[in-house]
C-alpha cells in the first residue's frame, strides 16, 4: 500500500510519519550515520553562520582531526549534488563534527549543548531523522521517510515499542515547525487510525 500524502499549510506530509515506527537503538548502532554516507549531513542555509558563531563553544568537543578539516574547508562545503552539508575529514565519511567515545560516536555539538556550553543543538536535517524534507518546485515543502540500512534496528525497535515517527521526533518537528503543525499531525494520526 502506496503512503498518501498529507498537507497542512504549505507542507506535504507523507503519512508513513505517522504509520511508521522509529527509534534509535543506539546500543546497535554506536551513531555510525554519523561516520558513513557520500557526503555530511545537509544543511539549511542559515546553519551555516550558526556553526560558524557557535564554534567557540562547540568546537573542544571535537576530535583535533575535526577542528583541522574546519580550518581548512570551512564550516560546510557543497557537495555533488550542489547540496549545502557538514565537511567531512579528508576523504573518509566521518563527519568533521562526529566524536568518538570508545566504539561509539556521538555528536560534539550535541554533547556540547547537552552539557549547557552551546545553544545549537545539532543541524536540524540530523535531529529530524528518518525525516528528510525538500522543497519542491511549487514552493511547497515535502516530508517524506528516508529509509537507510544502518537505521533497520531503529524501525524495528520502534515498532517492537509502539513508537510512530512522529511521536519520537516530537520535540524537533515542534522546534521546525510548531506547536499548531505537530497538532495538525496528530489530528491526521486520529483520523487516519479511525479509518483502519
């Protein structure tokens, strides 16, 4: 069964937001999709100047390998797609704000935030995962589910926990969002578990 698509506003909403099940078993994980993929995380533009504003603060949580590649390529870098994402260190797919704790990796700016020092919490496109947004051509935006091999344990695990996307991304589709369109999102959960 093909997902239907839901609008509110200007943003089409696939509903596999609301019928899918995620959550981030990191146990399995240890955040590799932090360290594999063709290119960084993707950026929206104002991101930019907040990595570069922010960096002070963020920037001691950081391998020094990181930090290096942030002297040298920037803040971001444009991939091949034209796609404004984090750099990456040298020609591997660790991104250059990835860190490594023993086997895992977690997020220097987010560990950064979590402990008080930064007011960025990390690139927007990241905490909204498995959710991908694009901006079509019509001026809508669209949100579709992004679905990635290494994050198969976190779709099972959120349906062995009964936990819909949208519930586990609360706090950040509110934080990109809003209240009122997280509202509008469990209206449509209402109405389209009615109709099962």
């Amino acid at each position: 069964m093909h997902p239907s698509i839901i609008r509110i506003g200007d943003i089409l909403v696939s509903s596999e937001i609301i019928t899918e099940y995620f959550s981030c078993d990191y146990e399995k994980c240890g955040g590799i999709c932090c360290i594999v993929g063709d290119s960084g995380a993707p950026l929206e533009e104002m991101e930019g100047d907040i990595l570069k504003a922010e960096y002070p603060n963020y920037a001691a949580w950081m391998s020094a390998e990181g930090r290096a590649q942030v002297e040298k390529k920037g803040f971001f870098e444009i991939d091949m797609d034209g796609d404004m994402v984090t750099p990456l260190i040298g020609d591997r797919e660790e991104c250059v704000y990835s860190r490594f704790e023993g086997s895992h990796c977690f997020c220097a700016i987010e560990r950064a935030f979590c402990a008080g020092r930064c007011d960025f919490a990390k690139p927007i496109s990241c905490r909204l995962y498995p959710i991908r947004v694009s901006k079509l051509s019509s001026g809508l935006t669209a949100l579709n589910i992004h679905r990635w091999p290494i994050c198969d344990c976190a779709f099972e695990k959120g349906k062995k926990e009964g936990i819909p996307v949208y519930k586990f991304l609360r706090n950040p589709i509110i934080f990109r969002y809003g209240e009122e369109f997280y509202s509008e999102l469990e209206s449509a959960a209402s109405t389209l578990s009615a109709r099962s």
